[in-house]
C-alpha cells in the first residue's frame, strides 16, 4: 500500500510540473505566464536604424534608399515566413528601441499599417500577405518630414 500511495505522489508531482510548463494543450493557446518567442532584429539591417526580422529577405529589384543633403528616403520590400501580427508586434517592440515613436496603427483589408515619427523623420511599416513562396511582405517606408537643410560649406557666399 506504501508503494501504491508514493506512486499516487509522484504522478501527482509530474501532473503539476507539466501543468505549469505552459504547453497547454486547450485551444486557448498557452497560459498567461508562459514565454512567448518573438521575432529577433536582424544584426546589420540595411538601414541601421530600420529593424528587419532574421529570416526576411530584402528584395532588391523592388527597393530603393538614397540620402540628399542629410535628408532619407527609403522604399524597401521584405520577404518572409513570420505571420503578420508577429511581425507587428515585432515593429511594436524594435521601432523604440530605435527612438521612434508608434503615432497610428491601422488593420484595413487585412493589411497592417503603422507609422512612426522620429525627430524630423517619418516611417511607414505596412505588412500585407505574400505568395505561394513566402507568407509574408513586410514595406518599410521612410522619409524625411521637415525643411530639407543644405550644408553651406565653410568661406562660401551665403554664409
């Protein structure tokens, strides 16, 4: 009887610690206290102030950057796999870390828009749906919003 009552114990035990594991098997999803992975930035982005999930490709053919005079503008396209609302929640926890500032967000059509204001920049991050060969478009556009300031060399007329 000791063994059967030890036995009752130890399953009990296993019960609880697979319980609190978090991997719960009901189709609420996992509990409110269970580690929920994320999207990571990608370590060198092509705009280093521009975070792009590992795993999104830019393609080229359909993107263009260019700075004049201290001014931005970038049209960038990504490709990946992640569904879009990690991808949101990604650009909601990465864009601050960058000092930018979430002003809108808007789900329409089943597209995600977000826009972002740092200093005099501004930037729009629209994930839509991909393809047949990746699931998700993420469009990172950027530009500056003020006056266009024109550095003046030194000993130049004007100054």
């Amino acid at each position: 009887m000791k063994l059967t009552w030890m036995t009752a114990i130890v399953l009990a035990g296993l019960a609880a610690l697979a319980g609190c594991s978090g991997q719960g098997g009901g189709s609420e999803g996992p509990g409110p206290t269970a580690v929920r992975p994320g999207l990571v930035p990608r370590s060198a982005p092509p705009i280093g102030d521009l975070p792009i999930p590992i795993g999104f490709k830019l393609d080229e053919n359909k993107s263009l950057d260019f700075v004049v005079a201290g001014s931005r503008f970038a049209n960038h396209k990504y490709k990946g796999d992640a569904d879009k609302l990690s991808v949101k929640r990604f650009y909601e926890r990465q864009m601050p870390v960058n000092r930018w500032t979430l002003t809108t967000a808007m789900f329409v059509g089943g597209d995600i828009n977000m826009d972002f204001e740092k200093e005099m920049e501004r930037c729009r991050i629209t994930v839509k749906e991909g393809n047949w060969f990746h699931k998700t478009d993420i469009f990172v556009r950027l530009w500056t919003s003020g006056p266009v300031q024109i550095p003046v060399p030194p000993g130049s007329p004007g100054q």
